[in-house]
C-alpha cells in the first residue's frame, strides 16, 4: 500500500481463489511429466500472475478479489483504480467524531465501461479529516479469463523456467515478445 497526498489509498481485502491457469495446464505446455519440480513451477506462475493482476502490468483484475479503496475527500463521481468493477460491497466512512460507519449501500451506484469505472453519490456523508475518510469496499475481475491471458501466462512461465538465471550469452527480454504481444490485446491504459 502506498499513499501520496491527494491519492486514493488501495489495499487488496480478498485474494483471489483461484489462479487463471493450473498448475497442470502449465506442465503440460511446458511438456513436463513428473512433480519434481511442481514448487518451481508453481512459484512462476504465481509470480507471472501478480506482475500481471490488478495493479500489475496489465492493469485489470483477472479472477474476482476484492479492494479496499479509500480516500480523504468525495466529490459526487469517486474513480475507481481496479478494473473491471464487478459490485459494491460496502461504503464505509469516518464520521465528523472520527467514528467509523457504513453508509447505506442504496445511496451509491457503481457505473463502468472499458478502462474506466466510478461510484456515484449524490449524499456522500460528511466525515472527519483523515486520508482514509471514506473506504469503498468492490469486487473486480474479469467476466472470464481469455485465452491469449492464459497462453501469455504460459509464455512466461517458459522462459523462466527454461531461463532461470538473470543474465545469460542470449539476449533475452523480462516478458517474451509473443506474451507481450498477447497482453497488449488486453491492456486498460498503459502499464509498463
């Protein structure tokens, strides 16, 4: 969590459950049949997944998580930075004796598009001066995870696995070219 004044202050509450590919998917792309080395391989795929999820390169959630996003000030339209939003779980605000409250849900709406989303309230309630004053409480994920996802995810998976050293006689790049050119497909905005 990293907070500059004037910024909304973000924090996952909810992973996600699940993983876009399986441990076993990616085995069998990489052509490997026993389960000595299904730690290494695991730990490449979680980490291809978190440079990619939510605040990561791609800039989107894949698999449903839910988000804390908190703010010091509302104004009737508050942008939301984790897409796609998928439903408002909670508003939550410091009242003026700097007491913690939920609004009620019914005052608020969610509206959302390709690369953007916000929550609307005509009756924000007031509360006390603090960065965090008011918490929006969503989950966001994709509808469902899209091939060229899983196979760049794989892609990737690969290259480390096949190029465990950081630095080798090849040139070689973080993400291969194809996974990059699959992510481009479904980027939100710029990352990276």
């Amino acid at each position: 969590m990293n907070y500059r004044p004037g910024a909304h202050i973000l924090t996952r509450a909810v992973a996600p459950a699940s993983s876009p590919v399986s441990l076993s998917d990616v085995k069998e792309h990489l052509r490997v049949t026993s389960s000595s080395e299904d730690a290494v391989i695991q730990a490449y795929i979680d980490a291809a997944v978190e440079s990619l999820d939510a605040e990561g390169e791609l800039g989107r959630a894949i698999i449903e998580q839910t988000w804390d996003e908190s703010f010091r000030t509302a104004s009737r339209d508050i942008r939301l930075s984790i897409l796609p939003p998928k439903a408002l779980v909670s508003v939550k605000y410091y009242d003026r004796d700097n007491v913690q409250q939920t609004a009620t849900l019914g005052d608020f709406t969610l509206f959302s598009g390709d690369g953007w989303a916000f929550v609307r309230s005509d009756d924000w309630p007031g509360a006390y001066d603090r960065p965090d004053a008011y918490t929006v409480r969503y989950t966001a994920g994709m509808a469902y995870v899209p091939a060229t996802l899983t196979h760049a995810i794989k892609l990737m998976v690969g290259n480390w696995y096949e190029n465990r050293a950081d630095a080798s006689e090849a040139k070689l790049s973080e993400i291969p070219r194809a996974a990059t050119h699959l992510l481009n497909l479904l980027r939100t905005g710029w990352y990276g």
